[in-house]
C-alpha cells in the first residue's frame, strides 16, 4: 500500500518568517540621512498596489502673482493655482538563492539561514544601486543643477570648500534646506585627511557615529559613480525629503521552495520587490526596452533623455556635483 510521506512533497508551506527577519528601506543609509520621503498619498499607493509599471503623481503648481495695488475702483483679479503631474517609473526586482541538503549537513550548519539573514542588507544594496541610477538620469536632466567642473585644470577640478560652495548655491537661498550629501569612500578619504569630516555619536537608535560634512550628513557609498580611469567622481547633495519612495505589494513577497530529488534534497529562497524612487519635480517620461512586461532596468533609469523637469529647478533640492580629487 502506498502511502504518502514528506519526500513526496516537492514544496513545503512553510512560515517564511522563520527564515527571514524582513528589514525594510529602513535600513538604508541614504533613507537614515532623512533625504527619501515615504509616500503617503492614498491614491499613489492603490497604483503601486494595482499593478502596472508606473504611476502618475499629481502636483500644486507654486502661486504667481506680483501683489495686486489696492485702489478705490479697482477690483483684485482673482488668481488660481495650477496643477501638474508627473510619472514615476514602477520597478519589479526578485532574486533567489539555494543550497542543498548535503552543504548543510557537510558543513554542520544551514546555508539557507545566513541566506536569510543577509536578505534585508542584500535590498538595501539593491535600494542604493536603483536610486543612485534614478539620480543619474534624473537630477542629470535638470542641467541648472549640474556643477562639472573635472573638465577644467588643476585645482580648479577638485573638491574643496570653494567648489562646494558653488555646487549648493546651485539652489540659491533652497540650499539651505540641504541636509545630506552622498559621496564615494575616495572622497570621504580625501576629506577626512583634510580634518573635515566629523563624527557624532547619536544619542539614541544608530549605534555607529554618524560623519557630518559641515552640517551636512555624509552618505559613504562605493557605488557612487566614479572613473578611475579619469579620477572623477560624481557627488549628490541632498534636501531633506527630496526622494519619493513607494512601495507596491506583490503576490509573495518571499518564500521557501524544498525539491527533495534534486542534489539529494535542495532548497530555494525567493523574494521579490515592487518600488519606486523618484525625485520629487522630475518625471519619468522615456519609453523601455520591449520587454513583456516593459520592467525599466537600472541603465534606462540613468538615461538622462528619459526623464523631464517638471518643477522650477530650485525645488528640486538635489545637486549632482562632478569632480576631481586632491
């Protein structure tokens, strides 16, 4: 008489839970330094959650008007506030790792834990090389918000205080809503070399120090573009909130497959994610690849030619900085 045993299932319901300790962007330096915004406008997120590969955001237009002279027989013109929208490009990543029964059991110990256990900071990573590539695309197509200056001679080329400067005034009087800036480990080197980083310890919540450029929170981040071949880096300073950040549900989030003929018994861990960044004034207005479904990947999020300002350039809060080292 046959009767069923447990080798005779090839997938195990199992609580993924157990496996995983799910972080979410929370654990991103850049969302930390307080530059990304959540987003909590209800009918951003039922597009996220509805499907498709992007969202429409609707927009206030700033108030214009010059200040209307009060005068007897005259009435006020009536003015009105404009509206406008933009697009946010929707991204579906996924990605899984395996292991078999026999690595566990040669080992001593359970490969699909530390798989686990490395999932959040796995993202996290991921949240950096997407939204770095958004940058690229993005702040690159607002020019006034460009500062270039590796293409000139000597020190001139270089970061330093006066070059800085010039980057943030790029914002006018905006640049003092500035609050972070990200910056590649060479040029958080060459500064702290320099005496000009400094670290605070928090009082609460992170247990490392926190660097500071002046008042500025550093972002170190060895994917921030960089030429070794030229010696150019490229730098972003930030407002606070200058990033929206949604994220979409997506029918499993994680979970746990188990094939039992395979390799003598093999494990997967799937998970996947549903996200956008998109810097607040900026839209995502370039086709992708054909592809089925049209899934924008991180290179046609860094075309510059894809993307349109939509906002006076002051309030996009994001300056990218391109420059040489010391």
């Amino acid at each position: 008489m046959a009767i069923t045993q447990l080798s005779d299932i090839g997938v195990f319901p199992t609580n993924v839970s157990k496996y995983i300790v799910q972080e979410s962007i929370e654990t991103n330096e850049f969302w930390q330094s307080g530059i990304i915004g959540r987003n909590t406008d209800a009918a951003v997120q039922a597009a996220l959650d509805a499907g498709g590969f992007e969202v429409i955001f609707p927009f206030f237009n700033d108030l214009s008007g010059s200040g209307q002279i009060m005068q007897e027989g005259t009435n006020l013109t009536i003015g009105k506030v404009g509206t406008g929208s933009g697009k946010a490009p929707v991204m579906e990543r996924a990605e899984v790792w395996g292991s078999t029964d026999l690595v566990a059991d040669f080992l001593g110990q359970d490969p699909m834990k530390l798989i686990s256990d490395r999932v959040s900071a796995f993202w996290s990573r991921h949240y950096s090389a997407a939204l770095l590539s958004v940058m690229a695309g993005a702040v690159g197509a607002v020019t006034s918000n460009v500062l270039d200056i590796s293409g000139l001679s000597g020190a001139a080329a270089v970061f330093d205080a006066d070059s800085f400067i010039d980057a943030e005034h790029l914002l006018g009087d905006r640049r003092k809503k500035l609050r972070a800036i990200a910056m590649h480990s060479r040029t958080v080197a060459v500064l702290r070399k320099q005496g000009l980083i400094t670290y605070i310890t928090p009082t609460e919540g992170l247990k490392e120090k926190v660097a500071y450029y002046g008042d500025l929170r550093v972002i170190e981040d060895d994917t921030m573009t960089f030429n070794g071949g030229t010696g150019v880096y490229t730098t972003y300073l930030f407002a606070e909130g200058s990033v929206l950040f949604g994220e979409g549900g997506v029918k499993t989030p994680e979970e746990v497959e188990r094939n039992a003929l395979i390799n003598g018994g093999q494990e997967y861990l799937i998970s996947r994610k549903r996200f956008m960044f998109v810097p607040t004034g900026v839209s995502f207005t370039g086709a992708v690849a054909t592809t089925a479904p049209p899934n924008a990947t991180n290179a046609e999020l860094a075309t510059v030619n894809k993307w349109t300002l939509k906002y006076d350039q002051k309030n996009i809060g994001i300056v990218k900085f391109i420059h040489k080292l010391a």
